[in-house]
C-alpha cells in the first residue's frame, strides 16, 4: 500500500488543446481524468473518486455554471475551479456563490494555477480533519495508555507491535471492559497511517434503520428528512482506520454490504450510483463467539474470515491478576491529576483484596471504582473499612462450584461485618467468633 496517493483533478473543457495543457501541468502531481463534453464529464465522475474539477464554463452540450450546481449536490466536497475566456464580474460572483472555490480566466499562468490548486485541495484536506475532529471529540477517552507487565500482556504487545506494520484486518475479542479500543488505538498510532483518523463505529450503539446513512453518508434526497449532503464515517476515515466495535452487533444484510466493502474498498452514498474508494484499514472488536454465531446463523461466515486475517485475544482481568496493583495506581495518579491534589493510595490490606476480587467489568471496572474511593474517602489512604462496600460476590454463581460459592459468600460476609464496626478488626473477629488472625487469613485468602 501507498500512503502517498495523488489527488484526482478532473479537467472539463471542449478544447482538446486547453485540456492537454492542463495534463502536461498537472499529471506529475496528480492523477488526470479528461472530458470534452458536460455528459462525458458527468460519466467520469459518477465512476470515479474526483477530488478537484477544473470546469469550463462554456461546453457543447451543458452550461457550465448548471454542472458545477450537479457536481455540488452530488459531492459537496469536491472543489470546483471555474475556468473561461470570458471576464465577466457577475458570472463569477454566480460561480462562487454557487460553490465554486475561484474563478480563472485563460490563458492562465501555470504557476498560477497550481497555487490556487494547492490552495483548494489543503481547504478540502482542513475540511475532512475538522468534520474527523468533531467525530473524535464525541467519543474522547481520557486514559488511552495501557498498563500491563503479565506475560499475556506483553504478547499482546509485541503482536501490536507487528500488526501496526502490516494492512491487514484485525478482529480484537475479548470480555466487556479488556480494553479493545485501546488495542484497535495503538495498532494505528504504530502503523503508517497514524498521522491520518482513527474513526469509531459503534455497531451496539447505533439503530440498525440508521447504520447505513452513518456508514456510507447520503446525498440530498435519499430519504425523508435528508435535506443536505452528507459524508459518511468511510469518508472520513479516508487514508485512516476505521474501527468498528461490538461487530457482532450488525444485522446480517449490512454485514453482506460490509463484506463488500471490506473486500473491494468501495461503496457509493445513499441516494447515489457514484462510486467512492474506501482507502482505509478496517480493524473490528467483538465480546461474543463469533464462531457461535455464525454456527447459528447470526454471523457471516465469509465476514469473519475476512475480519480474522490478524486475530488478537485479550484476557480478562482476572488472567492477569499480576496487573492489578498497577491499573491501581495508574487510575489514582490520572484522577489525582485531574483534580489539581495528590494521589491517594490504597493500603497493602485493601490492595491484596482488590487483587482477589474477580473484576467482571475487568479495566473499566477498576477505573470507574477508583473513581469512586477516590472522591468519597475523606483520608489520603483508602482502606479495608472504605472497600467493604465493594460487591465481592459479583462474580456469577452459576459459574462457581459449590467450595467457591460458599468461600465468596463468606468473603462478602466478612466485610459486612468489617463495615459495621468501621474496619475495627478485633470488633469484628470477636463479632465473627474467631480469633483476629484467623480472620486476617481469611481476608488474604485467595477464593
């Protein structure tokens, strides 16, 4: 793959000499598609991906000022340059108002001409990166560093490490909360596209009715209520990443137009037959069994062989308890920051009970509770008395024999009492009925 992939400038005109001039200025730089006729320009850019279109403004069979109105509503975010022999004033207030970025009356200046060029296309450039600004803005995550020294971590490490270099697609499974996002982020800050969007998709979050007008964008018309123009999350993602999260989520028609995309790298707006390419590096994230799904019926086989070209699993929290006391203190330094004050810390006590703990909502899970001691413990250490609250038996029971039911019930049990008597532990082994060190082991224990 190229990452230096030239600008398409359409050039309309009805002299086949002025059409020349311009190729022999221009195909050094960009890529050059030539019409004679309004019809045969039409033709071009229906089938083409067209960046610029330098248009005459008088042709054999249209009036160039009604094509620039086409090519507008067709795709807003071509710039069109007016050219003529004619220097009229309000012809040129027309075009402009009309859409038109400038208005060149030959014979022009070649250098000239590739400045206004220039200008236009880093105008559309700007455009495409606020509207990709605007998306990412929507989705901010303030913690995108991942933490981990298990030896499941750094695999997953080196093997970001060497997928970022390929293009291929990626398919990330793992449990709700595991960081797959983050994974999918890194793959593209290491890889060639990264100065280039990261786009997200959220499969779960957006109604089915909805997906393709997301997805693909749709021109003015398409259906009721689409009274403008607009590009869609492949078109922003142009050149970038485009990460499409809860994968399963998609109904199998969209995944059957999916599989298209991810396959020929193309698709075309709602409401339009003009093909658009799709250059971008497609990287999806799952929580389900796809295989499951598909021996169901729910999933396309074909997709998911497409999708797992780069499978990468990311364990649950508990696999890789080692990481624990980490993600611990990296949550207490990120929100002691936010906040201006220094970091509090959790006792060696509270620390080797979190690290037992199963942590079903695994990262987020530690993220969202060290906010909560954090802003409700009044002291600078948050202990065993302040975690009581804690669900330490949230993990499922039909998942649990009967030993590991009746040890996580017990734990729970323990810190009710804990917490009833302020984290006095003598209170609460006398209220136990068992000695003070029976209870600090049964507090270290591992369930």
């Amino acid at each position: 793959m190229s990452m230096e992939k030239k600008d398409t400038i359409l050039v309309v005109d009805d002299e086949h000499g002025v059409r020349q001039s311009f190729n022999m200025v221009l195909k050094d730089e960009y890529n050059v598609l030539l019409a004679g006729t309004g019809q045969e320009a039409i033709d071009i850019f229906t089938k083409n991906p067209v960046d610029m279109i330098l248009l005459d403004i008088c042709l054999p069979d249209s009036d160039g000022l009604e094509l620039l109105e086409k090519f507008k509503e067709a795709d807003p975010n071509t710039e069109i340059i007016m050219v003529t022999a004619v220097n009229e004033v309000q012809t040129a207030v027309k075009a402009i108002k009309l859409g038109a970025y400038e208005y060149i009356i030959k014979p022009f200046i070649v250098d000239d001409i590739l400045t206004v060029i220039g200008r236009a296309l880093e105008k559309q450039s700007l455009v495409k990166e606020v509207t990709y600004l605007r998306n990412a803005l929507e989705r901010y995550h303030p913690f995108e560093k991942m933490i981990g020294k298990d030896i499941k971590m750094r695999k997953i490490f080196d093997l970001i490490s060497t997928v970022s270099q390929s293009d291929g697609t990626v398919l990330i499974h793992g449990e709700s909360g595991t960081g797959k996002e983050l994974v999918a982020r890194a793959i593209h800050n290491r890889g060639p596209r990264s100065n280039q969007p990261f786009v997200v998709i959220n499969c779960a979050a957006i109604p089915a009715t909805l997906m393709e007008s997301e997805i693909f964008g749709y021109n003015r018309g398409a259906f009721t209520g689409a009274t403008t123009t607009s590009i869609g999350k492949l078109e922003i993602a142009d050149k970038g990443t485009v990460f499409l999260d809860d994968i399963d989520s998609l109904d199998i028609n969209m995944q059957a137009k999916l599989l298209r995309i991810v396959q020929e790298k193309e698709f075309e707006r709602l409401g339009s037959t003009k093909v658009i390419k799709a250059d971008v590096r497609f990287v999806a994230a799952s929580n389900k069994d796809l295989e499951k799904l598909i021996s169901r019926g729910e999933f396309r086989e074909d997709l998911f062989y497409r999708l797992n070209v780069f499978p990468i699993k990311l364990p649950p929290l508990r696999e890789r308890r080692g990481d624990i006391p980490l993600l611990l203190n990296h949550f207490l330094e990120l929100y002691a920051k936010n906040i201006g004050k220094s970091p509090k810390k959790f006792s060696n006590e509270a620390v080797k009970v979190l690290t037992e703990y199963d942590w079903p909502g695994n990262v987020r899970e530690i993220q969202n509770i060290v906010e909560r001691f954090t802003t409700i413990t009044k002291g600078s250490v948050i202990d065993l008395k302040d975690i009581a609250t804690l669900d330490m038996g949230k993990r499922e029971k039909k998942d649990m024999t009967l030993k590991e039911a009746v040890s996580a019930f017990e734990k729970k049990f323990i810190f009710e009492i804990l917490e009833s008597v302020d984290g006095n532990r003598k209170k609460a082994a006398e209220r136990l009925g068992i000695h003070r060190n029976t209870l600090i082991t049964k507090m270290e224990k591992r369930y």
